[in-house]
C-alpha cells in the first residue's frame, strides 16, 4: 500500500508548481522545435533580416530551444533568466521594449558591417554577371536581360554620404528629413523637415550636380510653417510640368489645417523679394491625403483624403466635389486615362471614383472596390492602369487585377503596424521598393516577387528615424546616373550603381 502511496504522490508532484521536471520538460519540446527550423530552407543572404520583415525574429529563432516562461527573459549570454517588468522603470531598466531595441541594434550593425565587408552580392543562387552575359549571347535572356541587369546593379549599390550645400548656411544639416518626393524627371527633389521646437521646413533639392563622381547637391531656401504637420506631398502639374507643389497640412492646436498649392519657384536662389508669393490655401478639416489630377477632362483639379469623405476641388474655379465614405482616407491616386480618382481607406476598402460624375443620395458611385484586412496607407496604379499596388498597416504588400478584382500577386517582407508609410514602384526597372517601420529599406522583384536586397538604416531604428527614399535610373536628369537616394535624421545618401 505504501509503494502504491508513493506513487500517487509522484503524479501529484508532476503537476504541482515545481519548476524542475516541468522546465525540463518545455526544453525537449524546444529542442524538437530547434530541429524542425534547420529542415527549412535557408533565405538568401542579401534576403535581408528575415522572410518576414522583423529583424527581431532572430532572436525569437535563436532562443527557440530555451523554455519560455512568462514574465521572465532569458539572455543567452549570460545564461539565465531576469524578469520583465512592464513598460519603462527607473530602477529596473529591463523591459520588453529595452531588450527588442537592444536585439534590433546588434542586428542592424552587423548587417552594416556585412555590406561593407561583401561587395559584390547576388540576387539568386547561380545568377552573376558573367553568367548573365553568357545566357544573353546564347539567346536565352531575350525578354529579361534588362530586368536581371537591374536586380545584379541593386546588389552591388554601395552606400555613400551626400554633401548637400546652400546658400543659406542655417537650411543644410539642421532638421531632420521627414519626407522626400521626386518630379517626374527626378531633376528635384521636394523636401519635408521637422523641426526641434514643432512645425516644420520644406525646400527643394537639385539633383544636377549629383553625378559618378560628384556627391554635392543645393538645397534652395526653406519656406516655414510653424504649428502645422505635414501629412501628405505631391507635385503638380498647373502651368507646366511639376511647376508646383501641393501639400496637406495639419492644423495643430488653434492652428487649422489647409491644403496648400506653392509654386516651385519659391524655392529658388534669386533674390526673395521677387519670389511670387502662395498661389492658393485652402482650408479643410484633417486631410491624411492628396493627389493631382493630369487627365485634360478633370483639368486642374486635386483631391484630398479627409475623415470620412474624399474633396475634390478645381484651383482655377474653386469648384468644389464632396463624396461621403464610411472610413477615412488615408491614399490617393488619380488615373491618366481616365478622370478616376482610386482611394484607400482606413478600414481597408479601395474603391475608385469617377469625378465627373455628381454624388446623389442613393445613388452608387463607387465603381471599383478591392478590400485588405488592414488599414490601406499606399496604393499606386500601374502604367497600363490594369492593376494597381497596395500596401496596407498589416504589412501586406498586394498587387491586383483591376478587371478581375482579385489579388495576383504579394510580396513579403515588409514590416508595419501603425504607420503611414509609402510604396515606390519603377515598372521601367522592374523594382518595387518600400521602407519598412523597422527602418529596414526593401527592394523586390516586380515579375516574381523575389526579394532582392534589405538595406538597413545607416542610423539606430526609432519611430522618428524611418527613412525617405526615392529610387530612379536617372538621378538628376536624362543623363543621371542610377540608384537610390535615402535621407534619415539630418543626413542624405545615395546607393549608387557604380
């Protein structure tokens, strides 16, 4: 009877709160998990931090095998567990958000020092320039050539810092770059600057003197705006191509907010007092986005993306277009073809509109409409306008079939919860390309969906250090030269082909 006692108790024992055989227990079941990750197949090296997009994924791999227990982290170097604490604690540092920046540190610097050390990269295994130029003369690369070329060139980009000049010493190096967008010829380049105090800065770079061996470029006087955030950016087309800028700003405190036309000759070296002045302001509720319209039958007309309704308006006439929506507007494009306005919503709706229609109550003006499982912060229409690209705050990236209404293509990798962050595609290059909230730059293959290269950011991640990028084969004008230009905190770089 005893013996039999003694038995019972041990079953009790098992699944009591001894952490003993318990602990030992979750660690087979880790060890088992730890062999299962080595069957998979291994990412290429240039793939980046991980499939996923989250560098700090590899420490969730790295530390598989040990047990997880709740409340409590395990550092591999020292070999033992420290327990976690909730938010942000003078006296016990040691909390989630600590380690994960900590994590997201080590592994940005050593793909820094890997970039350095590896110069020439490759996209796919078996692919390199000698061999690309042996399938071309064999025939086999008729339709691709140029594609491949592309993605060997994005391989090699090597990183280095630009010095931007101008005339005003107190403009260069003394904001912070918040956004960067490019005219059509990518001869400027439109700039977006926080400042310390709140508010913000704009002015306009000239690419021209960015050349092979040349990394200067001008920076033309800011114009400020004080109490006032910057939610959105386009160029406009009113008088002749890119001849104006159009922005959408928040009002902040008693401040409102406005949607604002300027000309790109304020932003000049010539004397200030013959500068014209702002073409037109407009005052609107929150708008979390605009677009510009070039089609000749919505002649002069922008968009913005408010809370729950999309306003068109004509700069020339004042005429104004209200359509109600059920979500906020968080992306915009107008089509070329057509007097199409395409719209991503908060909710994860993308319809389109056509602006000549007159919105009337139980009437459907919705033509198109696509939907996404998260908030749409980035659509672009492709050139043939048959498909359109959609990024959205779950970290989908989504090509679809304008004609079908269904999703053919996703590209994984990219990183995002909550930010508004923009998408850049070069349909010339075959190259989608996107940063992430983990500050990491992406590059993708547009035919098949290949990640091709995952930069990391030249600063320490943080939400007010997501870099800005443009990517172009004509850096500067017809005779640019080709790569990437990124700008994070004060600086600016260009990732160059050569």
């Amino acid at each position: 009877m005893r013996r039999h006692y003694g038995r019972g108790k041990e079953k009790r024992g098992w699944s009591g709160p001894k952490h003993g055989p318990r602990r030992h227990r979750r660690s087979r079941h880790g060890n088992r998990a730890g062999s299962l990750e080595q069957e998979e197949p291994q990412t290429p090296v240039n793939a980046g931090p991980s499939s996923s997009g989250d560098p700090s994924s590899s420490s969730s791999t790295q530390n598989s095998v040990v047990a997880e227990l709740p409340g409590f982290y395990y550092d591999s170097e020292k070999n033992r567990y420290f327990r976690l604490l909730p938010g942000h604690n003078n006296y016990n540092p040691l909390t989630k958000e600590s380690i994960q920046c900590k994590v997201m540190e080590c592994k940005r610097l050593r793909l820094l020092e890997e970039e350095e050390k590896q110069k020439k990269k490759t996209t796919r295994a078996g692919l390199n320039s000698s061999v690309l130029l042996q399938k071309r003369q064999l025939g086999l690369l008729s339709s691709s050539y140029c594609r491949l070329v592309h993605e060997l060139k994005v391989n090699c980009m090597q990183r280095r810092k630009i010095e931007i000049h101008s005339p005003d010493s107190s403009v260069a190096g003394t904001n912070n770059f918040k956004i960067i967008v490019a005219d059509v010829a990518c001869e400027r380049i439109f700039t977006v600057n926080d400042v310390e105090h709140g508010g913000c800065k704009y002015g306009i770079i000239n690419l021209s003197g960015l050349g092979k061996e040349s990394l200067t470029v001008e920076m033309y006087d800011n114009l400020y705006f004080t109490n006032r955030k910057v939610n959105s950016v386009c160029w406009a087309s009113l008088t002749h191509p890119d001849s104006h800028v159009l922005l959408c700003l928040m009002g902040i405190a008693e401040t409102p907010g406005c949607a604002s036309l300027l000309p790109a000759s304020l932003f000049s070296s010539t004397n200030p007092g013959d500068r014209p002045g702002m073409l037109c302001s407009f005052k609107i509720s929150t708008a979390w986005s605009c677009a510009w319209c070039l089609n000749p039958q919505a002649d002069n007309c922008f968009s913005t993306g408010l809370t729950r309704r999309v306003l068109v308006t004509n700069v020339v006439t004042g005429h104004r277009q209200t359509f109600g929506t059920s979500s906020d507007v968080l992306a915009q494009q107008f089509a070329r073809q057509t007097p199409v306005l395409y719209n991503g919503c908060r909710s994860g709706e993308i319809f389109s509109i056509d602006v000549r229609q007159r919105n009337r109550k139980g009437q459907s003006w919705k033509a198109i409409r696509l939907f996404h499982g998260s908030a749409v912060t980035s659509i672009h229409l492709m050139e043939a306008e048959h498909y359109l690209m959609a990024a959205d705050m779950a970290g989908k990236i989504k090509l679809w079939d304008l004609r079908t209404t269904k999703c053919v293509k996703q590209y994984h990798g990219h990183h995002n919860e909550y930010a508004i962050l923009p998408l850049h595609v070069n349909e010339e290059e075959g190259l989608l390309t996107a940063v992430g909230q983990d500050c990491y730059t992406r590059i993708w293959s547009l035919h098949d969906t290949h990640l091709l290269r995952t930069i990391p950011s030249p600063h320490p991640s943080s939400k007010d250090a997501i870099p800005s990028v443009v990517f172009s084969s004509r850096l500067g004008g017809r005779r640019g030269v080709p790569g990437l230009l990124m700008a994070v905190k004060q600086d600016l770089y260009h990732f160059s082909y050569i």
